[in-house]
C-alpha cells in the first residue's frame, strides 16, 4: 500500500497467471499452451519481418491482419478488432460496454479474470452458480441488468454451450451486450460467430494464443457489428495507439491464413484428449466432457491439491485451484501424447501409494 | 454513437496518431521515429527467438528485461516496469496515481495524448500555458492538487527543462506524483533518474520507440521507487498478465545492451539536428533550440499548413497541428542526413514560389 496510490490502484485485485517456471525439460500442462509449435509459415513470415523497418510505428489500425480475419470469419474486417492477447481485448470491452452501477453476470465458476475487470473498471456483477454438474443455468443469464460474460466452452470445467444456448442468452438481453469468450472454441465448441449479423449486442473473443500455438506473439481479437467494434476502437485509441508490434500483426496475418495446419494440430488435440479421457475413466477418474485443450479431473480418493504437488515434484505442472466448488479438481492442459503418457505414468503411480 | 456503448466509452477522445502511409519512396519525418535500423544485435537476438517457444506465454513479470534496464539506468529490477510501449505505461500511470475528482497539471501546448488519458479515465486537468517562447514556467506547477506530468525535452517544441527545474517541481509536490515523460531525452535532454532515490513522488517514463529505433516493436518504461512500480504492477495486473510478448521481451533486452550503437546513432541525428537547424535560420526560419529528435519550425512569410502539404504532395511527411498557438509551425523529426537534405531543398524551392 502506498499514499501515491488511486483509488483504483488501491482497491483492485489483481489477477494471478498460472506459474510460468522458466526450467528446461519440465512438461507445461498448467497454462493451456498448445503443444505443437506454431506453422512453420508463421515463423518464416516473422523471420523476413525482423528487418530495418521494426524503426517504424506498427500500423495503427492493423488493417491487413483485420481484413485477413475478416475473409477468415466471414465479416468484414470493420467488423474486427485485434488486440494484444484477448485479455487486453476483454479489459477493452468491459470498459467499452459495461456501465458501473449496472450489474454485470458470469458464472461462479469461470475465468477468474472476469472479476479482476470488474474490480478495476468499479462495475458491479453477480456470479450465477454453475449447476451441480458445472453445466451453465442458461436461463439464469437472461434479461441481465448489466450485461453479460461467459466463456464457450466454459473454463476452467470445458463443458461448452450449444449454439441454440447462446442464442437464447444474446436473444433475451437485447438491450445489453453479452460478450462470448471463445478462447477454446476451436477445441470442440460450436462459435457463435454465425450469430452476428443477427444480433446487435453480441461481442464474440477469440484469441491466437491456443489453437494457433502463440500465446507467445500476444494476439487476440474480437468479433461483432461495426458498432461495437467502433466503441472498442473508442477506448483502445484513447489507451495506446498501437497496441500489436510489427512482428505480431505479419505472425498473425500468417496463421490465420495456414488454416490446414490449424485444423491438423487442432484434430490431434482432440484425439490426444479423447484418448486421455478415457484412460483416466479407467483408472477411476470423474473427467468433465471438453471442448477445450484442457481437462477438469476429479478423483474421489484422491486430494487435488496433493495429486498437484506431487506431480509437480516430478516436473509435470498442471493446475490447482483453491476456490469452493473446485477444490477437488486438477485442470490438465493436453500436450503431446508423449507428454500425456508421462502424465498417465505418474497418476497410476501415484493411485499406487 | 451506440446505445451500448458505456458512458466512457461515449465520453471519451480518442487520440488520432499521426499518418502511417504505407507508400514506399517517401521520406518519413512526422512521427519522430529515428532513421537509423536498430542495431544489428537486436534483429540478430529477435531472429533466434522466433522459434517454437512462442507457443509458451511469455514471463508476465518480464524480470530478465528489468534486470537489463535496471542495470542500465542504476536502479533495481524491481524500480523498473515494462509496458507494450510508453503510451500503454503513461496509461497505466494515469491510473494508478491520478485520482478522479483531483485536478492534475500539464502543459497547454505538450504530448496530445495526455488529454485523452484524463478523459478516458474521468480526471479533472488544468492546461498550464507556456511562456511567449514556449518555455516551462515552472513555478506554475508547484503544489498541484493532484499531479502533474510534462514531457521533458516537451513535444512538439523540443525545448527541454534543467535537472534542477526538474527538481524543484518534484521537491514541491512532495504529496502527489510528478511524472516526467523522457520520451526524447537521449537527444541532449538531461534525465530525472538520478532523482528517483530522493523523491518518493517522482516517476520517469522512457522508450524504446526513439534512441533505440524501435517503434515498431512497442517497449516502454517506467522507472521510479518500488511502492511507485507496485502500483503500476497492480493496474498491469489486473488489465493484461502478459503486455509484452516474447520477441519484444529479446530484442528490448539487445537493445538496452547495445549501448555503444545507441550512442553512435543519437550522436548522428543531434549532429544532422544541429546543422539543419543552423540552415533553416539562414532561410530565415524561427527554429527552437531542439533537444529531441525532431524540430519545431516556424517562418513569418510562409504559412505552416500550406508548407505541410506542399512537402507532403512531393512526399515528404512532417507533422502539421491545428491547435491554437502552434499553428503557424511545423514539427520536423530528424532524418538522415540524405532525407533532411532532400527536405532542405524543398524548403528552398517553397520559398522561392
């Protein structure tokens, strides 16, 4: 606490990111890194970027990559926004349509950014809680006074939302922004995205960061009519004026337009995930059906936080969260099936003791 | 204007950077950007980064960066933070220390983003107006009720303040925050650094975007005592875990190291700024004694504004301000010797006509 602090430096409550241990030869399943590395043609196009012209400001604007997304979306690229990483996009759009004194609504158990925002731009929100089986009380979410904000599929659970589900959730708050966070949409989810011509107060946030293998570039974007997109715009150039680096605009022009090794990395996820899931069923553990690059696993003779420690003591990280509700669960992001083999090894050996 | 959009977001200013024209062949003197290629070792250090690590997060504390900077700038790591450029750490300044409700101070004629910051987040301002010869006067920023930022050298002028005028308007707002904005200091500007273990309130802003020739790769600093950076952390923290993704984090770090390029380059553009200045006023130019890269330039028989788009249809950009004092001046940044010299013989031939 310092005297020179604001009110808002103060008060808020800073998020807290997964550990990003900087040691070699450790298996990273704690952050939802992608474990395949990003296409070789983002790498190429980043490399010939690494040129005399980094002296020069980036484009304000970013209309290249905006029109890129846009072909790939099916929008037109004013109907695109790209950020530094969705969370920078999220912050955005909190600020952009979330009023303070109008109270906000997510799930209880979500992105534990969600309230971080809240805190920081003073907005007041109620969490809904999830049903016993962590699926989304859909009609709970309806005619909300503020707004509203859900992750598809939900984190840290995976379970996804139908297309009809988020419909009916944009279609009964007409008169207030519902923001769709589709980090892992690409995972197994059905993306909202087709809904947008259709509704004006749908904002839909994906991000590069997970099914495109760069959480390391920074890249995220959010999706919506041109008026949102506009209001966006509004609070991001009034912020800084160039918020993605030169190499970040030509890296993510270039894996948006690799869409075959997308889909082929994306494909082996789910089938890693699939064929984990099953395995740990055998083995005794309750595994929420994903959408996502992620696994919620719960085991009843076995204490979550302590199956953390340990495998983390072997090098595996994966993540714990000491939150009512979840308490009993680990979140195992999918890596390799090499990775996830290791992974495997160590639960059978630990059920052992 | 949108019926979703928050009040801030309706209220707020948006800054309009200057043009970016992504035509070849032209020379580039309106936004300050340094002519000379960053040096060779940070494009050969961010080359061997762009490789499958960047489908890892980032470090979200960015320590190896501070550790750099600290021990440039004699601070500790933890007297140091890291921002997506120096917009994106003044925005987090105003934030963290600005308090709605407490009128802070500026200049009148200075850096056009700090209105827009004060807008964005609800602070009251007061614009001090410069001297006739657009000098700081000083007195008129002490005891500020709650704050005060200027740039030191200022934009769009290029007239820089002593250390010790610096001092006095620290050491008389012992109770609020001074942040000083050293955007151009590394061009014959003397830095407030040295000030930061005596004054608890004082805090220096730097980037990379100038002496180090990388606009394009957005890293900016902020440097004061560690209650101060705790602050910014916490508003950093609750916006965007990761602002700086992981090819800036390398080739920032090159940069700062690379202290003997850095020199050489700056050295040229304050020896190129120099004599054109000496050959503007034997055109008959008023020109301010510039410690920045760039010139803030005046004639009595030549309109400023037809002088900007004369030179800007022979494709030649400098920057042109339509506010009220400094419109009969042009602000030109400094290019190599070989663009000011095709920019001089401009000048000339607009003379003669």
């Amino acid at each position: 606490m310092s005297r020179f602090w604001s009110t808002t430096a103060s008060s808020t409550d800073p998020y807290v990111p997964g550990e990003q241990p900087q040691k070699q030869n450790i298996i990273k399943l704690n952050t939802n890194e992608n474990p395949y590395p990003p296409s070789p043609k983002v790498l190429t196009a980043i490399r010939e970027g690494v040129n005399e012209s980094l002296r020069l400001y980036p484009s304000p604007t970013a209309d290249d990559l905006r029109r890129t997304a846009g072909e790939f979306f099916g929008l037109s690229p004013n109907q695109v926004f790209v950020g530094n990483g969705s969370d920078e996009v999220l912050a955005f759009a909190f600020q952009a349509f979330f009023e303070p004194g109008e109270t906000i609504l997510f799930p209880d158990i979500t992105y534990s950014f969600y309230p971080v925002y809240a805190k920081l731009y003073d907005l007041n929100y109620e969490t809904v809680p999830l049903n016993e089986d962590f699926s989304v009380p859909v009609e709970k979410f309806l005619n909300a006074p503020g707004g509203v904000i859900f992750p598809n599929p939900n984190a840290p659970t995976g379970l996804g939302l139908s297309l009809a589900q988020v419909e009916y959730i944009v279609n009964h708050n007409r008169d207030r922004v519902v923001i769709v966070d589709e980090a892992y949409v690409d995972f197994g989810g059905q993306s909202a995205v087709p809904l947008i011509q259709k509704y004006q107060n749908l904002l839909v946030i994906q991000t590069l960061s997970k099914s495109r293998s760069l959480a390391g570039l920074r890249v995220g974007f959010a999706l919506g009519q041109e008026h949102l997109i506009e209001g966006l715009n509004r609070i991001k150039n009034s912020f800084n004026s160039y918020t993605l680096d030169r190499l970040a605009l030509i890296g993510a022009k270039a894996a948006i337009e690799d869409v075959e090794y997308f889909q082929s990395t994306t494909e082996k996820i789910i089938t890693t995930r699939k064929r984990i899931t099953s395995e740990l069923r055998n083995l005794g553990f309750y595994v929420i059906e994903s959408q996502a690059n992620f696994i919620f696993i719960n085991h009843h003779q076995l204490p979550a936080k302590k199956l953390y420690e340990d495998l983390k003591e072997q090098g595996i990280y994966v993540r714990y969260f000491n939150q009512s509700r979840v308490e009993d669960f680990v979140r195992v992001t999918i890596g390799t099936d090499e990775e996830m083999d290791v992974f495997l090894k160590a639960v059978r050996e630990f059920l052992r003791t």
